[in-house]
C-alpha cells in the first residue's frame, strides 16, 4: 500500500477515536483538546461526511445538535463545548463559529438529506447569521474582526480579515441554499453572497488603482478603503495575494495560506487570481518541507504586527504556530484549491507531502500533529487531531475524483 492509501486509511482510524456522545473532539488524546470546537469539528466532518460510516453521520448531527444547545440568546455559536463540562467554556466565543455552524448544516444536508433535521435547526440558522450580520460593526458590508478573535488565535490580524470574510461568503451562499429548501426565498442572501465577494476583490486583492477608486466612489463604499488600495497597490504590490486583514489605515502584508486557499476553493479568486496564489505560495517555498505553512513570511520582533503574546510560552515565535507553521489541516485546504485550479499532478504530489506531514510524529508513525515547524518540519502541539485527518480525508477525495471539487 503507497504512503497515500495508507495515509487515507490511518485518518478514518484518527477521526474514529475523536468521535464522542456530543459530536467530534478536537483531539483523539484524553489529555488533549478534550472539547467540541465548533471550527474543528465542521472541517473534520468536510472529509469525515465523504466516508460511509454511521458513526461519522451519527457524531456530525450530534455535533450540530451540541453546538445549537450552546447557542447564545443573541446568536452566538460557541467557539467550544467540553465534553466533561459543557456548560463551563461554551459561552466563549470566536467570529468564525458561526460561519462554520451553518456551512456544517449546508454540509450535513447535502450528504444525508435530511430535511427534518435542518428544519428543526432553521431557527437557529437564522440566529447565527443575524449575529454575523452585527458584526459588520460599520455598514461597510464586510465583517469586522478583533484581533486573534477567530482559528488565528495568536494572532493579529484585526478589522476586516480575509478568512472570516470568505467563510461569510460560503455561509451566504449555504444558507440561501437552506432557505429554499426550506420554501423561504434565498435571493437576498445570495445577493448578499456576491457583494461581500465584490469588496472582497476590490479591498483585498491589490489592483488597479484608477479601476478601484472609480468603483468606490460609484458605488459609495467606505472612503477609508481608498487609503488601504492606494498603499496597498502603489507602495507594496500588485496583485499577488489577497491581504490577509485591512483596518483603520493599515494592512497586512503576510500571505494567509487558509484564507486564500478557500477564496480558491469558494470561487472567490478567479482563474487569473488562483493560478497567482498558487504561483506565490510554491515561489516563497510556503509548501515545503511540507504543505503549508499558516503565514508567511513570519512576523518579527520590531514589524508593526509583531505582538508580545507571540512569546507566550515560545508559541507564536518565528515559523512555529500561526507565525509560519505547518498546519495539516490547512494543507488539506490547499491541495483541495490546487485542484480548483485545474492542477491535478501537483495535487496529487502535494498529497502524498502532506501524508508525510501526518506521518511523521514525536514518538510514533501518524500521529496526525496540530502543526510543524515551518523550517524543520518537527511536528508539534496535540497529536491526533481530528481535523488533520479529516481533512487529509477531504484533500484525497477531491483528487481521488474530478468531480468532488465542482460540488464544494
């Protein structure tokens, strides 16, 4: 059996031993992550739902069941529910819960059809999507994001972040899916869906100038988004990527490996712009030793978002965590983009680095780490993570069959 085959086989195995009474664990290790993260979780169960397994099926409802009893009165989804102690951490929040909580839904319906499930849900579909909208805290149409407020939780991306906005964009399109097939009319959020893709491109992806200002002051959207083109195109670069956050007269200038590989993946990029994200991330080496680090390049100590919490435990230093590590369950994102983009040879190379990444362990063979350096590939945080193998699940599917990625 090829390291491939063997790499699909061993993440049914991991995702098996994550799966508990109230939904997915973070981590199969009873010292682990020993709760119910909502992110985790739905991104486990976009491979986990691929594979034939009552459990899996049985784990994913109980997860959108475990995440809607810990709903806030205002909407809010929680980031995570302990499976010993639900009630002590699930009133914390993360802005990308929500988002996730409804693609899951949108997720959960097109793999086993249930419609008497996702009716009984509607109601708080609709709570998390009116809770995302009063996060757009200016009317600009985009979500505002506080710092480390989302999966980047030691970092500082802030105002309007490119991975939360894209999510918004997926859970746009999915509950206007929902609506109608609940007989509601799903126009207004699709609609919805297509503006928040447009000040998407025209905020975050550095550009034409001229083209930008004309279609802001048209449109009359926020003037403070022509400082953040202006700097962004004329001082910095064209178009390469899409900014990882913009904010109150700033910017980000690190590559956000997840956000644009889902931008990719959820048609937000087109060809042009996929093909450039895909050339950048090979280019910097982002891929090596193996698929992919967070962020790049890392942030240092004197760069303007460098923060002192980044040495909190020698975390968040450079090409560890979020500051240039490796992270399978990102990986997984990326080989399903290269796909997207119509490269299937280098998807299936890219797969067979990230079965290395989810082989290689501290102390044995799959381990499925949280992360790995970004320079050494020593792999690090908790072992057996669900969404390691969930999405290494999810990457060999699209590759195994051309027609999974048109269904994303």
């Amino acid at each position: 059996m090829n390291i491939i085959e063997e790499a699909y086989r061993q993440s049914i195995h991991v995702v098996e031993q994550c799966m508990h009474a109230i939904g997915a664990k973070a981590s199969a290790l009873s010292e682990g992550y020993n709760q119910v993260f909502a992110r985790d979780s739905i991104i486990t169960f976009l491979g986990a739902s691929l594979v034939e397994n009552e459990v899996f099926k049985n784990s994913f409802r109980n997860t959108l069941d475990t995440l809607s009893k810990y709903q806030s009165r205002l909407g809010m989804i929680p980031l995570s529910v302990d499976v010993n102690k639900p009630g002590i951490e699930s009133s914390q929040g993360a802005v990308d819960s929500n988002p996730w909580y409804v693609i899951g839904h949108g997720v959960y319906y097109k793999r086993y059809k249930d419609m008497d499930f996702l009716r009984r849900n509607l109601e708080s579909i609709k709570k998390a999507m009116l809770w995302l909208e009063y996060q757009d805290s200016n009317n600009c149409g985009l979500l505002e994001v506080q710092e480390a407020a989302d999966w980047g939780d030691l970092y500082a991306n802030r105002g309007n972040v490119l991975y939360d906005n894209v999510l918004y964009v997926k859970a746009l399109v999915e509950y206007s899916n929902i609506l109608e097939l609940s007989g509601e009319s799903g126009e207004e959020s699709l609609s919805k869906a297509e503006d928040v893709k447009t000040k998407l491109n025209l905020l975050l992806w550095p550009g034409d100038v001229e083209e930008k200002t004309k279609i802001v002051n048209e449109n009359g959207y926020c003037q403070e988004w022509l400082r953040i083109i202006r700097m962004s195109s004329e001082l910095y670069w064209f178009g390469k990527f899409y900014l990882p956050y913009a904010s109150f007269r700033d910017f980000g200038h690190h590559c956000d490996a997840l956000g644009n590989s889902l931008a990719i993946l959820f048609d937000i990029a087109d060809d042009v712009k996929a093909n450039t994200i895909i050339d950048h991330f090979t280019q910097t080496g982002m891929n090596k030793p193996y698929p992919i680090m967070a962020n790049y390049p890392p942030i240092m100590p004197g760069d303007k978002d460098w923060r002192e919490y980044y040495r909190n435990a020698h975390l968040n230093l450079q090409y560890q965590y979020h500051n240039g590590g490796i992270w399978p369950f990102v990986g997984g994102f990326y080989v399903a983009a290269l796909m997207k983009a119509g490269k299937k040879e280098f998807a299936i190379e890219e797969l067979e680095n990230l079965a290395k990444a989810n082989q290689i362990g501290r102390r044995f063979d799959w381990e499925f780490n949280e992360w790995l350096n970004g320079r050494s590939g020593m792999p690090s945080g908790m072992a057996y993570q669900a969404w390691s193998a969930g999405m290494y699940i999810f990457a060999y599917k699209c590759v195994m069959d051309d027609e999974m990625i048109r269904k994303i």
